[in-house]
C-alpha cells in the first residue's frame, strides 16, 4: 500500500481548522471511497478530481482508493478541499511529485485540470496564519485575495500542472494586475445629495455619532433611501483588524476582493421578498453568510420594513443583542458576526398616498394601523431613533447641502469623546454601554423627565436607558461633558419620534 498526504483547511463559520488529506492506494478491485464527514460538494469531489487529473497527466490508480479527511469529527463542505486531494493522490501514484510540506492548498478544479476560485479564501488563509503556516498555494485568480494576509508567501497555480510544477521546485503563477478601484470611499455618494430634511440629516448624523438604531418614516419619494444610504459615509473607516474581519465575511459569501481588503463600513439592503436564509444565513446543510452578516460593522437597511415577514423582522431580535448569528443545521451550528447598525423606513400606509397633498389614500385606519403594527414590539422597542421624514418641500430643492466629509468630521470627533470615556470600561460607543454603567459609573445627568416619561407609560425601562444613550451621543456631538436638560428633551423627542 502506498500512501501520501496534503493539508487544507475547514471553515466553521469564519474560523478555520487544519484539516490532513490522506490518500491511500492499494491492491485490489477498483473502488474509491472518501470518509471523513464531507458534504455534498465535497463527495462530488471525486469526480472533479478524477476527470482533472487525467487531462493534467496523471491516471487515477487501478486499485483500492481511500481518501481520509481528519479530523473525522469535524463536518466539511466546499470545493476547495479538491486541490489537496489531486495533491495526495498525485503523490501516491508518481515518485517524482513529492508529497508538499509545509503548505496548505486551496482550489477547485475543472475537468480540463484547471483550478479555479474558492469562496471562504480569505477566512481559510487568516487561519493558515494562525496556525503558524507561511506558505499557501491558492488558484492563480485569487492571489491577491490571499495576499492580503500579511507575511504569508503566496503561491498562485492556473491549472494542475503548473501545481505539479511548483511541488517540483517552480515559481508558481505571477500575481495579476490589479483592478482599478474608484478612489471614492463609498463611489459617487455624498449628503450633499440630500437637500431639505434638516431633522432627519440631523437624526442620521446622531445615528452614525453613537452608533444607535434608526426608524425613518414618511412618504414615498422623502429621501427615505437617499438618507439610510448614505449613512456609511459619515462613519469612520473600519480597522485594520475589522477590515479583514469584514473581508473574510464577505469572501465566504463568494464574493471577490481583488480591489483589496474592504476599507469602509458595508451596506447591505436586503428586498423584502428575500428569503430566510438569505437574510440571516442559511443553507441546506451548512450555513452560509447572510444580509445580517454582510452588514457586520455596517449598515442593514430594511427598505418598506413593514414588507417584510414577521419571521425576518423577529430573527433580527437575538443579532441586535449579541452581535453575532447563531444558524442551526442538521450537521452542524455556525456562528457569524453580525453586529450592525439597523436602519428600518416604512411608509405611512400601505399604498404611500396618506400624507401626501392632493394624493388619494383609500386605506381603511384599520389597516394604517395593522400595517405599522407588522414591525413587533420587541423590534421597535429596540429602535434609539424613530423620525418623521417629511415630503420634499420646494423652497429646500436648490440650496446647497452640507456634505458627507463635514458631518464625518464632526461623527469622528464625537467619537473620540465616546472613546475617552468608556474605554475604561473596554467600550468605544455609546451604544454600547449597558444600563449599569450607564447609571451607576458614569456621571448621571438630572433625569427627571425620563422618569416622568416611564411612570406615565410613555417610556419602557430598556425605553429610558436609550433615551440616556442618545443624550450622551447629543452631548458628544456638541462639545459637553455631561448632557443637560436640552440635550435630554432633545434624545426623548428622537426616541419617541415627536
Ligand atoms: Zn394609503
């Protein structure tokens, strides 16, 4: 019996695990067989991976033929395992392809020997490094992609037999050029673009300051849109670390990084007609990312929230809280981070017509309110902002907007004041600071009408502590120590929409 080896790695949410491929061939009839939980794309590998090898020179051994995948506990699926298989298998049958040492392979392959693109490519090389290895060889479109971690020697291959090349001592492909990228941070858009709509422009920057939840509603064609998507450019660029957290996510979810790491805060705006899965991730038998997920340290719009179903709009409850998406499937449970900024817009009634001039609306009251009623209370309750986007007045249509650089300024600074003061207690934004710290560490503003609110039942207990929140980010954003009486009218007001 003669047997090699070839390692990769397997994807558990975005943390990844050294998988060992071991190919074993001995004599016998001819039968192959691959253990070692693998799913579906994984068991067609076989195949892939038989027809590949033929056209890259190499004839699939007459015989017995195991391939292992350990550890067996552990659940696999993709179709990047293939590399590393036609490696071992390679090694088994001819000794002048040496077994690679040292290296971890990622790539598919088509019948032809071609090896083409992976999802999860990032996520996959991030583990390598972690796990001290310091060479990759990955398929020759997604060299960039890989080379975004840091110090790892990245070795690109087109086809099977230019991977055969390399084990015998070659170069690898040549990194490609690289794609030209807007230098724009968010391409075109900009809050110039909105004129009018003092009060919501105020509202958003509030949102982007501290981070906090935002519920625009008002009529079609307000700006509603214009508004939540421009919310990303008023917010600092991500980390260097939440960059390649960002980039692994979105990696896993296929889509490609040869511009780079992603840089600024995504957006993501999932139609109401979306499924489940593609909201809060799923898949058949292991989960992938979501629309929650892909707004990790961004932006989720929920364009017409009411639109959307009930089940959705609830699923959002245990992300809000945690920041992070919990996805069960019968072969295994996957986390994904999910920490986002929630933007929600609804219309008036469910035609759009009710407030605006010389418009019909033939919407019973009844069904105004069982459409405002579809977002659920335990939602809504967990919305800092709730503001009133008025129709578009002519006398706003010609003056000129503040833009997008001048209100990020004033975000940043008021971040900085955030930063300051809580990273004692290992938080940077006011959206996060739990009721205790709230009222108990840091000084504690006279808050007699947000209890006057609370015992005439205008106001939750979690109500009041969002109110304190949104003071604070009111106070951050001009220049206070502490909020005061104006700035804690002000935060009730965005609370309670009025
Ligand atoms: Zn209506």
């Amino acid at each position: 019996m003669k047997t090699a080896k070839a390692r990769s790695i397997a994807l558990v949410g975005i943390e990844g695990i050294c998988v060992q491929v071991e190919a074993a061939w001995a004599d016998g009839l001819p039968h192959t067989e691959l253990v070692g939980l693998a799913d579906i794309s994984l068991k067609e590998a076989q195949a892939r991976c038989k027809a590949a090898l033929g056209s890259s020179g190499v004839s699939w051994p007459y015989g017995r033929v195991t391939i292992n995948l350990s550890p067996a506990y552990l659940p696999k699926m993709g179709t990047h395992f293939d590399l590393a298989i036609c490696t071992a298998l390679a090694a088994c049958v001819r000794d002048d392809l040496p077994e690679p040492a040292g290296v971890l392979l990622f790539g598919e392959v088509g019948l032809d020997g071609t090896v083409r693109a992976v999802r999860g490519l990032l996520p996959g090389v991030i583990a390598a490094a972690r796990q001290g290895v310091s060479r990759v060889v990955v398929p020759a479109v997604q060299m960039r992609e890989a080379s975004l971690v840091e110090g790892m020697d990245v070795v690109g291959v087109g086809s099977l037999a230019e991977l055969w090349e390399v084990l015998r001592g070659g170069p690898g492909a040549s990194m490609p050029e690289p794609v030209k990228v807007s230098t724009a941070a968010h391409g075109k858009l900009d809050l110039a673009d909105v004129t009018g709509q003092p009060e919501a422009r105020w509202a958003l920057e509030v949102a982007a300051a501290g981070g906090h939840h935002l519920y625009f509603h008002g009529p079609p064609g307000a700006g509603k849109t214009m508004l939540a998507e421009r919310l990303p450019t008023l917010l600092p660029p991500l980390s260097e670390a939440q960059a390649l957290e960002v980039s692994a996510i979105h990696s896993l979810a296929g889509e490609g990084l040869d511009a780079g790491l992603i840089q600024n805060p995504p957006y993501s705006d999932p139609h109401p007609s979306s499924s489940l899965a593609s909201i809060v991730g799923g898949g058949a038998q292991v989960a992938t990312p979501g629309a929650i997920s892909l707004a990790h340290r961004g932006v989720l719009f929920l364009d017409e929230a009411p639109e959307f179903p009930p089940k959705v709009l609830d699923s959002l409850r245990a992300p809000l809280e945690s920041g992070r998406v919990v996805i069960s499937r019968q072969r295994a449970t996957t986390v994904y981070p999910a920490r986002f900024q929630l933007v929600l817009a609804a219309n008036p009634c469910p035609c759009g017509k009710l407030e605006t001039r010389g418009a019909a609306c033939k919407c019973t009251p009844q069904q105004v309110r069982k459409y405002a009623n579809r977002i659920s209370g335990p939602v809504l309750d967990r919305i800092d902002i709730h503001q009133h986007v008025r129709p578009l007045s002519k006398a706003f249509a010609c003056e000129p907007a503040e833009g997008s650089a001048a209100v990020a300024q004033r975000v940043e600074m008021a971040r900085e004041r955030q930063r300051a003061r809580l990273s004692k207690f290992g938080m940077s934004m006011n959206c996060e600071v739990p009721g205790r710290v709230l009222r108990k560490e840091l000084p504690l503003p006279d808050v007699d009408v947000i209890e006057q609110a609370v015992r005439m039942g205008r106001l939750s207990a979690r109500g009041a502590d969002k109110v304190l929140r949104l003071a604070w980010t009111v106070a951050d954003l001009s220049g206070q120590d502490v909020p005061g009486e104006d700035e804690l009218n002000i935060a009730l007001a965005m609370r309670q929409g009025s």
